[in-house]
C-alpha cells in the first residue's frame, strides 16, 4: 500500500451528502433506465464521474471571487489573471474561455481546414469532435504499452516518435496545420508524458515547421510525475518543470476545470500574432470580449489564484497518492486496474473482473450499475457503450480493445475513508462478479450514445 500523506487542508465548509436505501438505489437505476448518466446527483453517495469542475475551491479562491471586477473590458481580474498565466506558461498572448471545449472549438475554428490531419498522443473526445467538426483528422499517435493495461511503463502517455516522423512523411507537413499532445493522457488512463518526450516531439513537430499545442488541462500532475520518476528533475519545482514544458510549445488549450480547482473556465495561449488576432475576432463571436472569454470576472480570479494552488507540491504528493492508494486497495480485492495509477483517475479493468460477459452485453455498464447498487457511488464506463460501432463496409460491430471503469476523484474533495469505502464497495462486488449479468439497450442515440442511451438487465 502506498504511504498516504494526510490531507494537506482542513475543512471550514461542509456540504452533506445521504446514503439512500438500497431500495430507493434499484428504483433509481430503473427510473433512470440503468445509466448513470440520469440518476439524481442527490442520490449518489460518492461521486466519481469526473474530475472536471468538481473539485473544492480554497478559502484563498473563495476570497478572490469577492475581488472579482465585472468590468466588461479591461478588467482587473482579467489582469491578475494574465499575471499569471504569463508567469506559468510564458506564452505572448491568451485569452480566457467558459470551458476546455470552448478552447478546442476557437483554435480549430481558426486553424482546421476539411481533409486536414492534427496528430497527437491521444486527443480527448471533445478535441476530437472540435476537429472533426471541421472536417479535419484526429490522430493518435501514442506508444503502444499504452494499450497494455498491466505494462508497468512510467510515462504510457508518450508519443510515439518513430510512427509520427513516418505519419508526418506520409501525409505531408502542408496537410498538418499544428501538432498536439494531451498532459496527462486523459483518453488512455490519465498516464504523464515525460519531458524528455515532449521535447522530442517538439523538435519533430518544428523541424517540419509545424507548430505545436499542448492540451494542458492536467499539466501541474504531468509536472509532478516527471518530478518524481524522470532523471534530473528531482530538484526541479514543479513551476519550474511547468514553465519548461510550455518553453517547448507555440501555444495551448486548456480546461481549467482540472488542474486549476476551478468549477467553470479554460484558456487558449499562443505566440502567433496573426493567430490572435483570429482567435480574438472568433472569441467575440461565439463567447465574448476577449478580456473575459464568456466567464464572469470572479471566475478569473479564482482562476488565477487556482493556477498556482494546482502546482503546490504538498497538495501533489497528496493527490498522486491518493490516486495510487485507491488502484491499491482495488488491487487487493482482486481487481486489476490499469498500471500505474494515472492522475487523476483509477481506471478499472472490466474484462478481466467479469470475463463471463461478452462485450456485445456491455460488462463496464453492468460494473457501473453494480457500482451504483452496492454502494450509491457513481464511475463512468468507458468501452463499448461509449465506443463500440459498427464497421461501415462490412457491418460487424467492432469492439474497443480496452473495457474499462473510471473512477475519477474531485480535487480535494473526499477524504481517505470515502476512498476506502469505495474500495470496500468493489471488494464486495468482486466475491458475487460470476452471478453478474450484462445489459441490452432499449434505446440508443446514434452519437455519443454513452449520455442517454437506457438499457434492460438481461
Ligand atoms: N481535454 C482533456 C484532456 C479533458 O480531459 C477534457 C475534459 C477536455 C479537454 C475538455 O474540457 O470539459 O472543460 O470542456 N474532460 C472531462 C472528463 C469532461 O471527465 O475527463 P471541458
């Protein structure tokens, strides 16, 4: 088990959450048509759906909301805010935006032309839709232990440069408008990206005069991580490495959602004057003026203040472990997890807890829904609900390779014996998996289906 360093806060407000009844749990599934998605927040105990935006604000961020100057141009939180993500990320220019996505939809709106190609490690689905939306190509380009879920490697969000310099030479470096890279690996695992890797992929991107981005959403845990297991940076503060990894760059997006303890906000960074001034003109139309990019200023000075409180470092070695210590005690119930533990999630391996249920009868639904019935707590399933189509030529569904459960954990938000009682939960579940049945959708959007579809026991 590894050594749990206590929580490094204390907690001055307290929100109540309620334990229904093991009847009212199996109503609501059955309300909800067993998914996750339409149960009542109310009625979830423990909440691991995301890590986005639910994190618990410092009284420092409670006390920067009342600074907040709603100015509509120029404000002063709009300052302090560039303040610091000047001093962090040393790009020329950003501005602010509502969310991650909000991000992703201006940058691709201003750089994506149709039948263009944007390599990185692995996008995350929004970035993914942002891109598609117009008309380019996503592609992902990481290293192959990242679909191994046992393979113990310390940075299984890398890129693979042999297949990027290959994937570069076959398209043509015209057809590539920028690179990207997602810190941390959000879509396989929440796993880092060592510094060493990024610059690589940096002089290979620039050695074709193609810009890079980074989707920096969890950049202060990649920082942290390559503290603790890359050579040479033991010494280094996690400032320090962060304002290294961003040297590397021409510019990010972010939601800051994640790494800056923030419920709502995101930021768009770049060198390219002319590229401002493009994001600027888009900003104002579909978000607002470029100072507050459709946030109030409040939300921009908790933002700034979150920007730091993300990289400390007590709080670090407190969330890693946390992290760490809640794939352990899963591990010893008997159910494996993907190694090593990412960042900011725990992500269950379904197929190896419940080989008895075929894919095509959605084992990581049926985990889920166990989940939920055992011990109100919610995780999200992330296979062949989310992911499984059908081939276009032939027909045959095709099945993702990985079958998974993720337990995110909010930032500083639960402590150490509501992670034991969802380890608790698990181990209980794991001594009936064999009587577990799969699912059948009675209802099924034909995109993103994994939000509303419903389903049926079987
Ligand atoms: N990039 C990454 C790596 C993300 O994980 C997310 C969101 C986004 C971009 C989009 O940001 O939500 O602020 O628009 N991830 C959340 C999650 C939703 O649950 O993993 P957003």
């Amino acid at each position: 088990m590894p050594t749990y360093p206590p929580e490094p806060f204390r907690i001055k407000v307290t929100e109540p959450i309620r334990l229904i009844s093991p009847d009212k749990r199996e109503a609501a599934l059955k309300e909800a048509g067993y998914n996750i998605f339409a149960v009542k927040a109310e009625d979830i105990f423990i909440d691991l759906l995301t890590d986005s935006g639910t994190g618990a604000m410092s009284h420092d961020q409670w006390a920067a909301l009342m600074r907040g100057d709603e100015s509509y141009a120029g404000a002063r939180s709009y300052i302090r805010l560039k303040a610091a993500v000047e001093d962090i990320f040393g790009f020329k220019y950003f501005v602010p935006a509502h969310q991650g996505r909000a991000a992703e939809n201006i940058l691709s709106a201003v750089l994506v032309r149709p039948g263009q190609y944007i390599p990185s490690n692995m996008h995350f689905d929004t970035t993914d839709a942002n891109i598609r939306a117009r008309g380019g190509r996503p592609t992902n380009l990481v290293i192959d232990e990242a679909f191994d879920p046992a393979n113990p490697h310390p940075f299984k969000g890398n890129m693979d440069i042999a297949k990027l310099k290959a994937f570069i030479e076959k398209i043509g470096a015209e057809k590539i408008p920028f690179g990207m890279m997602t810190i941390t690996n959000n879509a396989g695992g929440g796993q880092p990206v060592s510094m060493e890797n990024l610059k690589e992929v940096a002089d290979t991107y620039h050695s074709y005069d193609i810009p890079f981005f980074i989707d920096a959403a969890r950049y202060a845990e990649n920082a942290y991580f390559i503290k603790l297991r890359e050579k040479g940076y033991e010494n280094k503060s996690t400032l320090e490495i962060a304002r290294e990894t961003f040297s590397l760059a021409d510019g990010m997006c972010m939601s800051a959602k994640k790494d800056a303890i923030v419920n709502i906000g995101g930021l768009l960074c770049m060198n390219d004057e002319t590229v401002f001034q493009n994001v600027k003109n888009e900003l104002i139309l579909r978000e607002g003026f470029p100072t507050y990019g459709g946030l109030a200023g409040r939300d921009l000075d908790a933002m700034a203040v979150g920007l730091y409180e993300g990289l400390d470092e007590a709080y670090l070695a407190y969330r890693l472990n946390q992290t760490a210590y809640l794939a352990a005690r899963i591990n010893q119930a008997g159910i494996p997890t993907i190694q090593p533990a990412g960042g900011h999630a725990v992500y269950l391996d379904v197929l190896a807890t419940l080989p008895h249920i075929p894919q095509g009868e959605f084992p990581g639904q049926a985990l889920t829904v166990e989940l939920y019935r055992e011990g109100a707590i919610r995780g999200c399933e992330i296979g062949s609900v989310m992911f499984a189509h059908p081939d276009p030529e032939t027909g045959r569904m095709i099945y993702p390779q990985l079958e998974l459960l993720r337990l995110a954990i909010p930032r500083r938000t639960y402590t150490q014996s509501h992670l034991d009682y969802v380890a608790e939960t698990l181990a209980r579940i794991k001594e009936r998996a064999a009587e577990i049945r799969g699912y059948k959708f009675t209802y099924a959007p034909e995109l993103l289906r994994h939000f509303t579809a419903r389903f049926e026991p079987l």
